[in-house]
C-alpha cells in the first residue's frame, strides 16, 4: 500500500478561527483523515506547511509513521519550532494512525497500547467568556446546563498583549467570581491567560484568584 495524494480542507466554523482538515489517499482505496490546530490569522500558511510537508509520505507505505515524523522534523530544520510545522506533522501523523487502523481491522488506541479508560472528561472552551460579569455568568450557567463541568476562559479583557492594566485586572476577577456564584462549587474553572502577566503580577493575580478555586491557572507568564 502506497500513498498516492494529500488533500486539505480550510471549513469555515462560523466562528473566527476556521478548521483545517487533512485527508491522506493510498493506492488501495484506504484513507485516513487528520485535523490541524489553527490560529486566527495563520491558517492559510498552516495549510501551505501541509502541503510542503507532503513529499514525505509520497510514494511510501502509511505505515511508515515514525519516518514521516522524524523526516518533517529533522528535515525541515529552518522551520523547526514554528507553531504552523508541528500543527501540520500532526494533522498527517493522525491521518496516517488513521489508516493504519482501517488497515489492521483496529481502533488506533489498540495500536498504541490499548484503551486506559472508557470515558475521557471535556471542558468547554469558547463558550463566551467575555462581556460583562453578568453576561459571562449566564452564559457559564448556559453551558453547564449542556453537560459541561469544567469551563475554559480567558478572563481578561482587550486583545492578547504582555500586559494589563489595574482595570483589567479587576474586570477579570470580577467575571471570575460571577461565573463562580452562577455555576457553583463542583464545576471547574480553568483560567487562561495568554502569557500576559509578569512573574510578580501573576503571583498577585493568581492569590487574588484562589477564593474562587480556579482548576488550572494556564500560562500566565
């Protein structure tokens, strides 16, 4: 069995970041299919590093997985360490996992050891965490309401910056606090905070956060 093409898919999610889908072809009929993490603005380079990464796993076996993983990494040197290069050795590392399974009859767990549990917990994330307190509370409560215990937000008002101001900082503990009276003790808040703060600012955040028993506190630094 040998690869014999590598497509892409940009689907608009209806949100502001889209999906990038990537299907893996073989000469036997098989395919496998992969999905690339994507950032608001980069996805159509991210979708050009997919399709430059495609010559190798032209011709070969989908099976040869740890070949295509070392050569994309080791060859692509220049590129090492980019976000849009590892988003794209993963989406067709999952599509070759893909076909590996459809190959030998399996769910690909099976080929990677075998299951570890039967269900695995989700949070939600870009559910509407921005707004007014009041705002972010409903709609916390609408998407526990969902099923969801765990949620996912980045607190913080404005755009993705290296700072914050007092008012931001307020804003953010403010919404916090809402979406804890709204949801309860027993759902998880996860904060996200887009490596905004200082070491010493983050410390401060972080103890003015704790009352409110925040699950995770995510790359504040």
């Amino acid at each position: 069995m040998k690869i014999t093409g590598l497509k892409s898919y940009l689907v608009d999610s209806g949100s502001a970041k889209h999906w990038l889908f990537v299907k893996v072809e073989t000469d036997e009929g098989l395919h496998g299919w992969g999905e690339a993490y994507t950032q608001l603005d980069r996805d159509r380079q991210l979708e050009v590093q997919v399709h430059e990464l495609a010559r190798y796993v032209g011709g070969r076996s989908p099976l040869d997985i740890k070949h295509f993983c070392f050569m994309a990494y080791n060859d692509f040197a220049g590129k090492r360490g980019s976000l849009e290069l590892f988003c794209a050795i993963s989406a067709i590392e999952q599509a070759l996992w893909d076909i590996a399974g459809k190959a030998a009859n399996q769910p690909v767990y099976n080929l990677l050891g075998g299951a570890f549990r039967k269900k695995i917990r989700v949070y939600a994330n870009g559910w509407g965490g921005g707004g007014t307190p009041e705002q972010t509370a409903e709609a916390a409560a609408a998407t526990v309401a969902k099923g969801f215990t765990a949620l996912k937000f980045d607190p913080f008002p404005g755009p993705w910056r290296a700072w914050i101001d007092k008012e931001d900082e307020t804003a953010a503990v403010d919404r916090i606090a809402a979406v804890r009276e709204a949801v309860g003790p027993d759902v998880e808040i996860l904060v996200e905070v887009h490596r905004r703060l200082a070491p010493m600012h983050a410390i401060r955040v972080a103890r003015l956060l704790e009352r409110y028993r925040p699950y995770w506190y995510e790359e504040p630094v």
